[in-house]
C-alpha cells in the first residue's frame, strides 16, 4: 500500500511523541482547595473525599506546611461553621474559620504561599442558599451587598484572590468597588464566570455541609443546557473587573473553557471538582483505572481545553507520588 500522509509516523516512539506534542502537562497553574472548620486540633476525613479532611485553623497551618515542602505553593480555602443565620453574618466575622487561617497562613509564610478564599454563602446561611432569602426568594441585591463586605474582610485578613462562586448578577464589580474604595488595589477576584447547575458537587456539599435546605440552585446557577450564555457571563464579569475567569465544573464543560480562551484575553480557570476527583478515587480502590494516568488525562484534558490554572483535589498525589515526571 502506498501511502504519501501517515500520521503514525508521528506517534511510532516516545521520543517522537514527544518532540510534536502539543499539550505538555503543567503543574504551575495547578491550585489545591483546602476546608477550614472552627475549632482547635481538628483534622477529619471527609467521608465522601477520600485524602481531603476538614481542619481547624491551626491544624491547617501543619498542613499547609507539610505541603509546602511537596510543592503546593497555591491554595484555596472554603469554610466550614455551624454558625449559620439568614444574612450569613458568619461569613465576615473574627470567628470565621477562613479569616483566622488566614491571618496565620500568611504570618507564617508570607508571599511564598499564594491564598484565594471563596466568597459564597451558601456555608454561611441557615437556607443553605448562595444569597440572601427574602420572603422565599434570593435577593440578587441584597446578596451582592453581604458577598462584598465578605470579601472585603478577606481582603483584610490577607488573602490574594477573593473568588466569588454564588453567581449573583453583579457582583464581581460590586466586589470590585469596595475592594478599590477600600485600598485593596492589588486583591484579585478570579470569579466563578460559568458555574453550572451540576450533579457533580455532591461531595463537596457534604465537606461544606451547604446542601440547600430546600429547593434547587438552578435559580442562580447556569442552566448545563446552554453554551452562549456563558459568554454573556464572561462579557460581563470582564467589564466588571475580574482578573481571572473561571468555569465550573471541568470535564463536562471542556467546550465552554474553549469557548472562553477563545474570547478573552483574561487567564482562563477551570475548577476540576469533587465529583471528578471521587469519580476517578473509586474507579481506582475498584481496580477499574489507573489512577495516576487517569488523574494526568483530565487535567492534561482541561489544560489542551484552554485553561492555564485548575483548583485540583489530586495536586498532593501528583506530588507526592511524582506523578508530574511520568
């Protein structure tokens, strides 16, 4: 058989895999979440994240430590309480466990550790709801009030990146405003741009303990049916001051990371989340993956998508098994 195009030649040795590739795998832009309850000497597994725990601030500060020595420079804290009421008040005071790590994270490590904070209060509330509840419904401004003062007080305590998840209209430039008229010129919002309604949030829900109490978040959060929409989002939050845009979840939205390369010139996140990473942990204990070539296809997936940082729950295995030099 003659034939002048033969692609296999490009795949016939590592060597030559290699020299063609056109996604190489990149750990710079790889971010690890964290969850910080209140408390002292707390460090629990989260039953439905296998390797992830719940910690009180000052067992995170060991934590964090120990993973610094891995390699993990950049991390991202998300709060657990059992202070919860209808305006989310926990979600800004000195007791917030997220605010309190904070303040030692940085005292300990200063700029060699990178610290974003979620800005959500969906932990916060007693409804379980991203926003504030009025007479049975999410009041869009109210919220965006709460989320910029929650934000601002991060800034406060030393946090590099605030980013908003609850996906109310307007608020990365209502965060925005307050952070600037407040002398937080240099805080980046890397905001939740597309966050769908998802089935894949489950575990995280549980490590939070912000499950809705009743209803759905479908009210606020994208609709999995719809891809142009995300660009509106992303026209606005562009407008409103966003340093970086993210899309949640991953794997199932690869088109909208593209889509989102494709249209901004702002760094594009993807968050790969809990019900990614406890998808390939069970498929894994069940001997069905590979869980080391598993964990490099999706994020290598995401990253050939378009985006060049991901919020991770495997960057520690990555690390600590040295996965990054297979």
């Amino acid at each position: 058989m003659t034939l002048f195009s033969r692609p296999r030649r490009l795949r016939r040795t590592p060597i030559i895999r290699d020299l063609v590739t056109e996604t190489s795998f990149r750990l710079n832009g790889l971010i690890q979440p964290y969850f910080v309850t209140e408390g002292k000497s707390i460090h629990e597994e989260i039953a439905g994240l296998p390797g992830i725990f719940r910690e009180s601030p000052d067992a995170l500060v060991k934590s964090v430590s120990d993973d610094l020595k891995l390699g993990i420079q950049k991390i991202m804290l998300f709060g657990v309480t059992e202070r919860k009421d209808a305006m989310a008040s926990s979600s800004m005071d000195d007791r917030n466990p997220v605010i309190a790590a904070t303040r030692q994270l940085k005292q300990k490590f200063g700029d060699d550790l990178f610290i974003g904070a979620d800005v959500c209060l969906c932990a916060y509330t007693d409804t379980g709801h991203c926003g504030v509840t009025v007479n049975d419904r999410i009041d869009n401004d109210r919220s965006v009030e709460v989320l910029a003062e929650m934000a601002l007080a991060l800034a406060k305590a030393g946090v590099d990146c605030v980013a908003p998840s609850d996906m109310m209209d307007g608020r990365v430039g209502a965060i925005r405003e307050r952070l600037e008229e407040s002398g937080f010129h240099d805080t980046l919002i890397m905001a939740y741009t597309a966050k769908y309604a998802s089935a894949y949030y489950g575990p995280f829900r549980e490590a939070a303990k912000s499950a809705p109490g009743k209803g759905d978040r479908k009210g606020y959060q994208m609709d999995l049916r719809n891809r142009t929409e995300a660009l509106r989002e992303l026209q606005l939050d562009d407008q409103e001051g966003a340093d970086i845009v993210m899309v949640k979840p991953a794997l199932a939205y690869l088109d909208i990371i593209s889509d989102f390369k494709n249209h901004s010139a702002l760094p594009v996140a993807a968050y790969n989340v809990s019900g990614e990473y406890t998808a390939v942990k069970l498929m894994a204990q069940a001997g069905l993956a590979d869980e080391k070539l598993m964990v490099l296809e999706n994020l290598t997936a995401i990253q050939r998508a378009g985006a060049s940082i991901i919020l991770t729950y495997h960057l520690r295995d990555i690390l600590r098994n040295g996965w990054q030099h297979a």
